[in-house]
C-alpha cells in the first residue's frame, strides 16, 4: 500500500528550513518516534542543509520538486514509509504546465496534504489590541499574493472534482509571532480559509511550528511543534491501514462462518484455517495500527483542536474515538 504526503508552500515560506529542522529533531527522536530517510544520499543532504542552518545561513528555496522517502518507527520499531513530495514554492504560479499538473495528479493520490505558510505574514503588525492584531493580518493575507495562488490550487482542484484528502495548514516561524497574538492565529486561519474547513468529508489540523529563532551567526535551534505536521500525516494514513485491515477481517470472518457446517467444514478445511490465520494476522495488525495511533495522538496538546466536517473538535477526543471505532 502506497503512502503518500505532499507538501506546497510558496517561496520564502519556510518549507526547506523546516523540512531540514523536522527531518533532523524526529532522527533523534520525539517522545520515541523517530524518522529516518531511506535514501542515504537523501540523509546526508538533510545534515548538510542542518549544519548550514546551525551556521545561521538560510537554504536556498527547492526549485523542483523532491520526493523523500522516509521511514517512521517507535521504539525503533516499524510504523510505516512514506512518500514526501516537496514541491517548489514557484510552482503554484504556473498553472497548465506540466509540473502544476503533476502536483494535482500527487494531491489526488495523497494521504494528506501539507500547506506551508511563511509565519512573517502574521509578524510585524501595528496593533492596540487583539481583535485590531487580527483585523489587520486578515487584511494582509487577503491581498497576499502567495495565499491568492494557494487558495487558486484548490480552486482548480474542485474543477476538476478532486476530493481533498486531509489538510494540515501549517505556519512556519511562529516565534517571530508576539506571544499576546499566538491564541488567535488558528481563529485567522478560520476566516481565510473558510471556504476550505468549511465543507463536509474534510479533516483541517492549522498548526505553528518553529525552529526557535532567526538564522544568523550563532542561531541556537529550539525546535517547536516540528514533529506535529508529520504526526498528523501518519495518523490518516494509519486510518487508512485500519480501515482496510478491518475490511479484510471481516471478509476472513465472513467465510468462517458461512462454511461452518458439516460438510463445507469438511471440503473447505484448509481455507477455513488459512482465514482463521489471515484473521488472527488482521486483528495483531489492527491492534498495532491503533497502538501506533494512539502513541502519535499524545504529540499533540490536550487542546489542540482540529476541524472536521465545518465543525471544531478536540483533536485527541477526535482521533481516539474514530480509531475507536473502526477498530471494534
């Protein structure tokens, strides 16, 4: 089963610093999940980029598309691989071509979808109070040209009837935010892009995220919330597992039972034990799937808060009775 992340963001955004600075803090490990690049060529440019960021020098921005393929474990036990499709900031601007259409064809077959957007768009704001702070950087992202071409994409994504796997919007250099206006930078994301959460069959986790501070000679990294982008991602794929592993599950069950008489039990005595096999092999699988699951809902805050439907949840609430759920 492929899986599949894609990730956009416009140029200056951010996504290569944090791509570099997630990849680097989950290698060592978060709160025991941990990430690897199975390519090693892959795993030695990721350190070069880091030792350039220690050194307080900025990556230059991607200017074609990457495809990582990584690997996530707890307890450096297996979770799964994924794709990481890194598209170009430039990309969005240029539809028709050949690589506008490759990253529609990627958001189509994707697990989830990663908007990054440059936490400088929020920083810097002349403001008396909350509520002016949230005015003016409404009207700021309105006329911004990064969120036109961003908002545009999924313009052509409902033209061509392509449905939305789930969205994590994320908000790179949130530490430039002043911590009096962090509260209400989810509240922003609502209103512009309202459109997108506001929609049945749609799953939108806004989330800040950070390396801790301006790259310039003598940067000392104190990473934020990098694993949470990639936890999200791995949480819907691994509803995707479980979801198929219980289908399959109740096919084997299915067969036990309507060959459970005398003399079907007699005939189909090896697929009766072969489905009994591929039943308790399905439910060790479901089991884990939703161990892994549960492991990943604690990176989030007890807080945290994700939107599905239109509507706002409490993320762990959400997560851990959907796996519930499907799980029974």
């Amino acid at each position: 089963m492929d899986n599949k992340v894609t990730v956009i963001g416009v140029k200056e955004s951010g996504k290569t610093t944090y791509l570099t600075g997630m990849y680097i803090c989950m290698s060592m490990g978060v709160k025991n999940f941990s990430l690897f690049a199975k390519d090693p060529s892959q795993d030695m440019y990721l350190e070069k980029l880091w030792d350039m960021i220690n050194n307080g020098d900025k990556p230059d921005p991607s200017d074609k598309t990457e495809k990582y393929k990584f690997h996530i474990a707890h307890n450096y036990k297996p979770v799964m691989d994924f794709d990481w499709m890194d598209y170009p900031g430039g990309i969005l601007a240029q539809p028709n071509t050949p690589e506008c259409e490759a990253l529609i064809r990627d958001v189509k077959d994707s697990d989830c979808l990663l908007l990054i957007l440059n936490g400088e768009l929020f920083a810097n704001i002349q403001a008396q109070d909350v509520a002016e702070y949230k005015e003016c950087v409404i009207k700021k992202l309105s006329i911004d040209k990064g969120i036109r071409e961003e908002l545009k994409m999924f313009q052509r994504l409902s033209k061509d009837d392509v449905k939305l796997p789930p969205v994590g919007i994320v908000v790179t250099k949130c530490d430039l935010i002043p911590k009096t206006y962090q509260s209400t930078i989810q509240d922003i994301i609502r209103e512009t892009f309202d459109q997108l959460i506001d929609a049945s069959e749609r799953i939108i986790l806004p989330m800040s995220v950070t390396l801790g501070g301006k790259l310039e000679p003598g940067f000392t990294p104190n990473p934020y919330n990098v694993e949470q982008p990639i936890a999200f991602a791995v949480l819907n794929i691994l509803m995707k597992y479980l979801l198929a592993a219980k289908i399959q599950n109740a096919q084997n069950q299915n067969y036990i039972v309507n060959h459970s008489g005398f003399l079907k039990s007699i005939f189909n005595s090896g697929k009766i034990d072969k489905a009994k096999q591929n039943s308790k092999t399905l439910g060790e699988a479901i089991d884990k799937f939703s161990g892994d699951a549960y492991e990943l809902i604690e990176l989030f805050s007890e807080s945290k808060v994700i939107y599905v439907d239109g509507k706002e949840k409490n993320l762990r609430d959400y997560y851990k009775e959907a796996f519930r759920a499907v799980a029974r």
